[in-house]
C-alpha cells in the first residue's frame, strides 16, 4: 500500500502493466498507489493460446484493488499474432475486485494490419472482465471511473475469425 510509479515510458511484448503486470494470486491486495507514466506500449508477438495483455494499472489481475489511481498519457499496442486485452486501468480481469479506482488516459489505440484468426477488447477501464456471473466466482467493479480523450481501434474486420470489441468502459464481458 502507499506506493507510486512515475515513469516516461514502459515497452513489453507479453504483459505490460504501469503498476504490476501479472497479478495472479487472488490473496494480493494492492491499495492507497498510484501510477503516472508518458507512454506504456505492448509489440506482443506471441501466437500462444494465453494473449497479450497490456493496462494503465494492471495487465492481468486475479487480486483486489482498492482506492487506487492510474494516469497515463498513452497507451498503445501494435497486436500480431495474439489475442489482445488492453484498458486504461485493466487488460483483463479474470477474479478479484476493483474497488473506488479512477484511471485517466488521453489515448487508448490498437493496431496491426496482420490480424488473422484473433481478437481484441479494448475498454476505457478494462479491455475484458471474466467470470461465471452468477456470484461463484468472477471479477467485479465498484465505484471506478475513466476519463480518456480517445479509444481507438484500426484493426480491419478482414475476415470472420476476428472481430474487436471496442466499449467506452469495458470492451468485452467474458462469461466462463
């Protein structure tokens, strides 16, 4: 708790977080930081089942994240040969609660003209949150915002093995 990163720039090609980018125990909790970096960019060119994740905040969480603030001025990824889940606080939520959290970001941009047989979800708060949905177990949200001047995919829909989810808040809802 109590913790910050200032940064110019972060650049991965797997897992790209401005606070943690791989956060899998649900037993984690992170609250009271804060993130400020420039610029956070993920060139993922996995071709692995598992994807490219890339958040302001987080990359990929299974933990709890409470009164926690992000701001970055972009951030951006050129997928390849990868799923792709990419948002201003979360790439992907797959357990655990986000609680009182705000991100602001002044763009949030996917792109690749190589797309063949892959997805992207890209949100202003979280690229997707999974869960069953019923209360067993999952990924939740409360009391967060976002505030971001751009969210822009220029992935071409080329064929019908790709599609991109592109949603102000949360670009995809994943029920298991």
């Amino acid at each position: 708790s109590n913790c910050s990163v200032i940064s110019d720039k972060l650049l991965g090609y797997y897992e790209v977080g401005g606070f943690v980018a791989y956060n899998i125990s649900d037993y984690t909790n992170i609250k009271d930081c804060f993130v400020k970096i420039k610029s956070i960019e993920n060139n993922g060119e996995t071709s692995d089942s598992y994807g490219c994740y890339t958040g302001g905040f987080v990359a990929y969480n299974e933990g709890n994240i409470s009164n926690c603030r992000c701001s970055v001025d972009e951030i951006k990824s050129n997928l390849v040969l990868s799923d792709l889940y990419m948002g201003g606080f979360a790439g992907l939520m797959v357990f655990g609660r986000v609680d009182n959290c705000y991100t602001v970001c002044g763009s949030i941009e996917c792109g690749s003209s190589n797309a063949v047989e892959y997805f992207a979800d890209i949100g202003g708060f979280a690229g997707a949150i999974s869960g069953d949905f019923f209360g067993d177990y999952g990924s939740e949200i409360a009391n967060c915002y976002v505030k971001s001047n751009s969210i822009i995919s220029t992935i071409p829909d080329s064929n019908d093995n790709f599609r991109t989810s592109v949603g102000g808040f949360i670009g995809s809802a994943i029920k298991d």
